[in-house]
C-alpha cells in the first residue's frame, strides 16, 4: 500500500477533519487564520463589508506541516471586496489535498450593512460552500486491493455560515456559527457529531497612529477571537500594523495551531504579497511548520465610501507617477486656495470701513444742516418778539411779516442749495472714492498676485530645501542606525560566541559524562546481552542438536535406499569422465599429427649448423614440451568441469524433488573447498604456461629473425622447418587461450547456477524448518523477557534501531504463521536476530512488557510490535493517539492477512 493513507489518517484525526461515522466525511474548513488582510471573509462572513473598502483577486496557498511527505495543502482563488455602499461580496474556489484525500469546490459569500447611527453600523453576513471529498486514485501507489481505501466514498456536502458583526467608530463585535448546517448530497441527510461545528465569538479594534516618520497614519488592527466546539474550546489572537509606505506585519497566537507571524507588502499600487509563517506548538510541534503565500491584485476604487475610510496606501517598490503629480497638484491648490481666502476677507472688510465713512458723512452734513435750520427760526422769532413791542404797530408788523416771508424763502433757497451741494459734493466724493478703491483694488490686486507669487517660489524653495535637509537627516539617521546596528551585532556576535562557547564547554563536559555513563552502562548492558545470547546459542544448539539428530535418522533409514543409486550414478559420472578423457586424447592425437606436419619432408629436427642452429633446436624442444604440458593442464580443466557439471545436475534434481514432496537420499560428502583449491591450482599453472609459452616463441622468432639475415634463403630446409614450426607453435597457442576462456565462460556459468539452486535449498530447508525456527525466535522473547529489567534512566531516539524504515502507510504481510490475521502497530523491522534482541531488549527497559514479533518467510523480516486491532478504524485512532514516546517514534501499521 502507498505511504499516502497513513499521512491522511495522521494528520486530519489530529486536527478533527474527518466526519465522525468513518464514511470520509470531510468538514469545511479554511486554514487561512494568520492573515487580516486578504481572504478575511473565510474568518467572518461579515468581514467582507467590514472596515473594508477595496475589491481583490488573490491567490493562496497554504502548505501545512511540511515536515511529512504529502502534508496537507491548500489552495484558495478569491474575488471578494467592497461592491456597494452597503455590500460586501466574494468567491471562492479551492482545493485541499491530504494525501490521496482531495477535497474540492467553491464558496459564495454575502454581507449587507445596516446603518444605525452615524458611527455604529450592523453588518449580516453569510458563507455558503459546496464541495466534493473523496479518494484522489492518481495518487494512490499499492501493491495489494486495500479495503481501507475502497470503503472510502466520494461525498458532495452543502454547508451554511452565518455571521453578524455590531461596529463602532473603533471596535467590532461579533458572532459566527461554523457549519450550522451540513448537508450530505450522497446519503440525503445532514451530518450529524461534525467536530467542526460551532459558536465563534470575535472583538476587533481598528485605529490609526497618530506621530511622526514613517509609522504617521499607520493603520493598527487587532482581532481576538474564541471558537466553542462540542469538545475543545480554542482562542486566538492576531495583530497587524500597516504603514502607508505600502509595508504591512502582522504576529498571532493559536491556542490549538501555535505562533505565527507574517510581512507583505506593494509591490505596486494594485499588486501585492504576502507570506505568513505558522509554527506548531503542543500536541502538533512533532508535526513541523505552516508556510502560507499570497499573491494579490486590487482593483482600482471609483467610489468613497463611509465606514473606515481613513486608510492610505502607497506603493512600496513601483511608485505611480501620475499619483505623485497629482496629490502635490492637490497641496499646492489648497495652499493657493488658502491664500486666496485671506485677501478676500480683507478687501472684504476694507469695503465694510469705508462704507462707514461714507455713512458717518452724510450724518454730519444733515447734523449740521438742522443746527443751521434751528439757528435762522430762533432769529426770527426774536424779531417777532421785537415787532409786537414796537409802537408803530401794523407797518412794523407787516415790515416782520414780509421780513419773515423773505427769511422763509431764503431758508427754502438757501436749504435747497445746501441740499444740491451735498448731493453734488456726495457724488464727486463717491465718483473718486470709487476712483481711488478701484486703483487701489488694481494696486492690491497687483500686489496680491506678486505675493502669492512670491510666496510660492519662497514656499517651493522652503520645500526643496525641507526636503534636501529631511534627506540629509534621513541619510544621517539611516547611517547612525546603520552604525548603531553593526554595533550592536557586534556586540550580540560576541556575546552569543561567548554564550555559545561556554555551552559546547558545559556541552562537552556533559556529554563526555553522559559517554562515560553510557559506556558504563553500554558495557553492562553488552554483559548482560552477551549473558543472553550465550543462553540463546545454547538453547539454539540443543534445538539444532535435536533437529539434527532427528535429521540423521531420516538419513540413515533413506541412506541405504540411496546407496545402489549413488554408486550407479558414481559409475556413470566415471564412464563420462572416461569418455571425455578418450575424446580428449583423440583430440590430443589430432593436434600432435597436426604439429608433426612440420617433419612431412622427412627432417624431424635438422642437425644444427652453429651456435644459433643448435639455440634454435634447443627453443623449439622446450615450446614443444610446454605445449604437452598445456594440454594435460586443459584435460584435468575439463575434468573439473565435468564433476561441477554433473554436482549442479544433482543439485537441481534434488530441489525438483523436494519441491515436489519428493525426498532425495543424501549426497555423500564432498570437500569443497578441496575442490575449488584444485580448481584454482589448475588454472593458475595453466596460466603460467601460457605466458611462458609466449615468451618461448617471441624468442623463437627472434632467432629465426637471425637466422634469415645470415641464410636469407627462405626455402632453405632449415628456414622452412623452423618457420612452419613456429606457425603451428602459434596456432596451437592460439587454440588453448581460445579453449581455455571458453571453458572459464562455462565454469561462471555453472557457477551462477549452482548459486540459485544453493539458494532454492536453502530457501526451501527454511521454510521447511519454519517450525523450529518459530520455537527458538519463542524461547529468545521469553527469555529476553525474564532477564531483562526497567531502566531506571529515560531513553531517547538514538537509543533504538528501528532497522528499516516502511516506506507506505499499510504494509500488507500475508501467509504468517503462528499470528491472527489483523491490523499490528510495528514499531521496529529487522532481518539481523541480534538487532532484533537488541530492540526488544531497549522495548522492555523502555517498560513495554507486551512487546512481540513475527516473522515475514517471504522476506525473511522480523516485525516487532506491541498492539494488535481487528478493525483499521481502531488501529487508525491508536495510530494517532501513539504518543510522544521514543519507541513509537516509527510507528506504522501492518496488515497481516492469513488464507
């Protein structure tokens, strides 16, 4: 079976993702939790509305637990944001792959705002998911029918998530029911003991800093959250900090998932990244570590809308032009706007004065008018006065009257005149006035534009140079830090050296007391193992003893039987042997007629004429002997060759016959190794005269070489004697070396052969003696366990010998003796007995007194475990309750599968 099923079991029991009743069963469930950035709707279905005000595409992906092969993966694709003043929308799709578990569909969300009061708002909000959870087959390796995987359906499951969520100008309150409702479309009903349904309870606050540098407007966000299930209750908590540069960090707590910290940041104005780290914790550290990336595209904003708008963002590494122009288009038209305001209010309010003036003039002009009036009528009233004393009566009264008359029509005449000459003196007054206000207005107008001219180069130059200095102080204080840093990990290289040295130092120190306690101890516990073993051997001998003596018995009754055979098939291998040895003669015959066709002209061995004729003579005597030499070495080869022939003949027969139930008569006893010494004594000589073979006719040919240069007739009797000698000397050479690698080909290839048949006995008489071998390996665990005790000390990893490593996630034995058939928790494989003692001896200090082991005939393995199930379910659940104990460090399952 694949190494793919345990993972999925390891993992989704630990983390509650599969369905109670063991039909596979997959609970929806996002582990996109370390980010309150992006995908925040998976959290809250709420969140897509709330203190939101951007659309997103994202792609994430979470790798879960990297630590195993095959670890739970995630990937999500989303388009979800804020659509409306009162909406928030989003889709999903996703996938998750545990293993050869896949789980696949998509996810709709909804959130609709309500507002109450300026700054409070109710937000309804809702997840509805559909997917489908089954067995990937593509994924599937498998050398046997697993039950465990066919019973596994294929599921497609409905599910609801509501929420709700109360926010204030800074906080947000609210609530969310996981999987509510779960609907199997495959069974027609709803799940029911889903351990992942439940109440989540949220408090939020969003703000914004309020400093200097770089962190002035910088958004701060924090969520605290606790979710109830029916088993477990778990709380959380995460904080972001967004600077408007276009950086973000955030940081959180998992009371089940561990630490986790995160960092993105804009790449553009509307491209942005995102990494998460997650770090296991508790139960889950042996597990390893999260990585989660996202990659995200935000669409551009149209609209303003209410509720958090305070938030800016800037790109971090690819700035917007156009952006930049015009936000500094936008400050310099409120300042000009702003300046603009101050000279109206004052030409405002220099207008307001001099109508004043104008109305404090015509007051006096009519003031002085009416004293002027009161001071010509008390005139004449006192003439009146004067008129009724005097005594000439009616011409005096008359004279009055008409005095008085001319008086009232000079008044009339002389008011009239008043009058029109103010008016007059009014309009010339208001004709310069408005004169001079309209020069001054040019004037001042003029001015104010020369001003604001000047103000702005002056506030343009005051600018550049804030901005040249802000640099400077930005450079200096970037230098500084830069200093202060290397400084200060300078001084944290130094201190953690020192740290570190002092450690390797108390390191050392214990460690060499820890090697010398262990070798004290390892010493004791070689004693005490060799104590065993010697017990062991002991018992193994008597058993052997006794399987011998019973084996001789057989023998001696079948010996007899096998006699006449034996000494028939001997005289026939001898008759062979003589026949081969005839054949070989012949050809020996043959090959001498062939060289003495170098006498056919009637000269044996030509007298010698001188020094190199006799040398000569003497040369080709010697070759002539090494070559009947090489050829009794060629025939005692093929004798050998013979014997190894017919002995794997028998070998084979012998193995036929057992497998076929048939029981042979014992061989009588042959000395290999006498054998193969002669065997390689044979060669070794042969190969000797080759080679002074060559040499005799390389110096052979030397001296006919001489000899031509002196008589350099070459159909001299002598020349041609020696040259048709020293041909057949070669061709002859040439045949041996040629028959003896062919005979060296054949003795390899018996060989091989009799390695198989060798191993088929051996194979065969183990499995044979299975029954004996079971009783020793019984009588070793028992005595095993009587002698060995507890350790008063903890043992760790580096204490056992797992042996080999089970590569898939059930591995299925069949055909075990002596064992039920079932599903075993193996802690340890081994083929080596003393390793397998050894184990089962670290298995009982560890104080594991049910230890045990069987034994695998195909593979020749010892599996050691201590727990047995009748059903995968129940081994899958004490797979994953195993514990943190080192023996169980290897643990996998076994199915042992008996016919």
């Amino acid at each position: 079976m694949s190494k793919y099923l345990l993972h999925i079991i390891l993992f989704l029991a630990t983390t509650q993702f599969f369905y109670a009743q063991e039909n596979g069963v997959v609970a929806l469930v996002l582990p996109v939790r370390t980010s309150l950035k992006f995908n925040k709707y998976a959290i809250n279905p709420t969140f897509s509305f709330v203190r939101e005000q951007n659309k997103y595409i994202t792609f994430t992906n979470k790798r879960e637990w990297v630590q195993f092969d095959d670890a739970p993966q995630t990937y999500l694709f989303s388009y979800s944001g804020r659509f409306a003043e009162n909406r928030g929308m989003g889709i999903g799709l996703f996938q998750q792959d545990y293993g050869v578990l896949t789980t696949f569909g998509g996810i709709v969300n909804y959130a609709y705002n309500v507002v109450l009061d300026r700054d409070s708002n109710l937000t309804f909000g809702a997840n509805l998911g559909f997917y489908q959870s089954g067995i990937n087959e593509g994924r599937v390796v498998s050398n046997y029918s697993d039950p465990a995987l066919q019973n596994i359906p294929n599921n497609s499951i409905l599910t609801l998530n509501p929420g709700i969520n109360y926010g204030t100008t800074f906080l947000d309150f609210g609530l969310a029911i996981n999987n509510i409702v779960a609907y199997n479309l495959k069974s027609s009903s709803l799940l029911e003991e889903n351990p992942e349904q439940g109440l989540q309870a949220h408090v939020m606050y969003t703000g914004f800093m309020d400093s200097r540098g770089f962190f002035d407007e910088s958004k701060f966000s924090t969520l605290i959250q606790s979710e109830f299930k029916k088993d477990k209750t778990i709380l959380s908590g995460l904080v972001m900090i967004a600077v408007p540069k276009g950086i973000w960090a955030q940081a959180g707590y998992n009371t089940l998932y561990g630490m986790s910290a995160g960092l993105g940041i804009n790449i553009s104005n509307q491209i942005a990244i995102e990494y998460n780290y997650e770090k296991a914790m508790g139960d889950l550290s042996t597990f390893g570590n999260s990585h989660e990336f996202t990659i995200a595209y935000k669409f551009k904003k149209r609209y303003r809308y209410n509720y958090s708008d305070e938030e800016q963002e800037e790109a971090l590494l690819i700035q917007d032009k156009r952006t930049r122009q015009i936000a500094a288009r936008r400050k310099a038209n409120a300042t000009t706007t702003k300046v603009d305001r101050e000279a109206l209010a004052a030409k405002r309010a220099e207008e307001r004065a001099l109508a004043q003036a104008r109305l404090d003039s015509i007051t006096q002009a009519k003031i002085e008018l009416r004293a002027k009036q009161k001071a010509a009528a008390a005139e004449r009233i006192e003439e009146r006065k004067r008129a009724n004393n005097d005594t000439n009566g009616a011409n005096i009264a008359q004279a009055v009257i008409a005095t008085e008359v001319v008086a009232n029509k000079d008044d009339k005449e002389t008011e009239e005149a008043a009058r029109l000459k103010a008016e007059q003196e009014e309009q010339a007054r208001l004709a310069e006035a408005a004169r001079l206000k309209a020069e001054q207005e040019e004037q001042a107008r003029l001015a104010e534009a020369a001003r604001l001219k000047a103000e702005q180069e002056e506030q343009a130059r005051l600018a550049e140079a804030a901005r040249f200095k802000a640099e400077q102080e930005e450079q200096a204080r970037l230098a500084e830090d830069a200093r202060l840093k290397a400084e200060q990990e300078e001084q944290a290289r130094l201190a953690e050296a020192a740290r570190l040295k002092a450690e390797q130092e108390e390191q050392a120190r214990l460690a060499e007391a820890e090697r010398l306690k262990a070798e004290q101890e390892e010493q004791a516990r070689l004693a005490e193992a060799e104590r065993l073993k010697a017990e062991q051997e002991e018992q193994a001998r008597l058993a052997e003893a006794a399987r011998l003596k019973a084996e001789q018995e057989e023998q001696a009754r079948l010996a007899e039987a096998a006699k006449l055979k034996a000494e028939q098939e001997e005289q026939a291998r001898l008759a062979e042997a003589a026949r081969l040895k005839a054949e070989q003669e012949e050809q020996q015959r043959v090959a001498a007629e062939k060289v003495s066709e170098v006498t056919e002209t009637g000269i044996v061995f030509p007298e010698p004429e001188d020094s190199n004729t006799d040398e000569l003579l003497t040369v080709t005597k010697l070759a002539l002997e090494t070559q009947n030499v090489q050829k009794q070495l060629m025939i005692q080869l093929n004798e050998v060759l013979i014997i190894k022939e017919k002995d794997l003949k028998d070998l084979k027969k012998e193995n036929d016959l057992s497998e076929q139930g048939i029981v042979s008569a014992p061989k009588p006893f042959k000395s290999l190794s006498a054998e193969n010494a002669r065997l390689e004594s044979i060669k070794l000589q042969l190969d000797n005269e080759i080679k002074s073979q060559d040499e005799k006719i390389i110096e052979l040919e030397a001296l006919y070489s001489t000899r031509l240069k002196e008589v350099r007739d070459k159909r001299d009797e002598t020349n041609m004697f020696y040259s048709r000698t020293i041909k057949a000397l070669k061709e002859n050479q040439f045949q041996t070396i040629r028959a003896r690698e062919n005979v060296l080909d054949k003795f390899e290839s018996v060989r091989e052969a009799t390695e198989i048949e060798r191993k088929r006995r051996i194979k065969r008489a183990l499995y044979d003696n299975e029954e004996d071998r079971y009783n020793k390996d019984r009588a070793a665990l028992s005595s095993i366990k009587k002698f060995t005790k507890p350790s008063q000390l903890p043992l760790s990893e580096k204490d056992f010998d797992y042996g080999e490593e089970l590569t898939g996630n059930i591995r299925i034995v069949k055909d075990v003796k002596h064992v039920e058939s079932g599903y075993y928790l193996v802690v340890a494989v081994h083929t080596d007995v003393a390793k397998r003692d050894q184990f089962l001896q670290r298995a009982i200090e560890a104080g594991e007194t049910n230890i045990d082991f069987f034994f695998d005939v195909n593979t020749s393995k010892y599996y050691i475990y201590y727990d047995k199930f009748d059903s995968v379910e129940m081994a899958k659940r004490a797979l994953d309750n195993k514990g943190p104990e080192p023996l169980n460090s290897k643990m996998s399952m076994v199915k042992i599968e008996n016919n």
